[in-house]
C-alpha cells in the first residue's frame, strides 16, 4: 500500500494570535484518532515556529546555516503526517476532512505526495 506525506503550510503571521483553540485541538485529537483506527495513519506531529529553527543550504560545495525566523519565507511547513492509504484518493479525501476540522479562523494548505517505495 502506498505511503503518503502530507504537509501543512501555514504563513506564521496569519494564524491566530492563541494557537489553535481546545475545541480545534479535540476535533483534530478525535480525526486522528479516526485516522488512526483505519489503520493510515502511521505518524503525525506539529512543528514549532520558524524562530526556532534553522536552515542549512549547501552552494557550490559550500554550506551555509540560517537561523529562524525566515521572515523571506511566506509559507512554511507547520506540521505533517505520514498516511499509508489504499489509493490517491483516500489520502486525499483524510486530508479534506483535516482541513475542514480547522473551520474558518485557519487559512492552511496542505499538500500530498506519494513516497517513492523502492
């Protein structure tokens, strides 16, 4: 069955000032849940803030670090999961119903890839 890696971008400067609510929390802790009792979801965590972070960029043989926060970057990865689904489709239809879990006060892409298995 093929392995699919969600990632959830976000742009940190329009997220609500509090974080996610405990009522997102709960109907994101109940879908994961779900997610999990059919058997696709294999891990899933939420990253903390760019200001935390680093990044490493190799040039010319050359590497070079940056520390956060990547005020240049729009969007950033803010979370992610690995889902192993019978198709596409159920891996996109578990992420629509993750979306939708964050009701109106959230602006949130997510985008799927398939794992190449080999």
């Amino acid at each position: 069955m093929p392995r699919y890696l969600s990632l959830v971008r976000i742009d940190e400067t329009d997220v609500p000032a509090d974080g996610p609510s405990p009522e997102l929390m709960q109907r994101m802790g109940e879908l994961i849940e779900e997610i999990t009792k059919a058997g696709a979801m294999l891990d899933t965590a939420g990253l903390l803030p760019t200001a935390q972070g680093v990044r490493l960029h190799l040039k010319g043989g050359e590497i070079s670090s940056t520390d956060g926060p990547f005020t240049e970057t729009k969007e950033v990865v803010g979370g992610y999961a690995i889902m192993q689904c019978k198709d596409r489709a159920e891996a996109l239809e578990w992420g629509k119903r993750f979306l939708k879990v964050h009701g109106d006060e959230w602006t949130l892409t997510l985008e799927i890839r398939e794992i190449e298995e080999g």
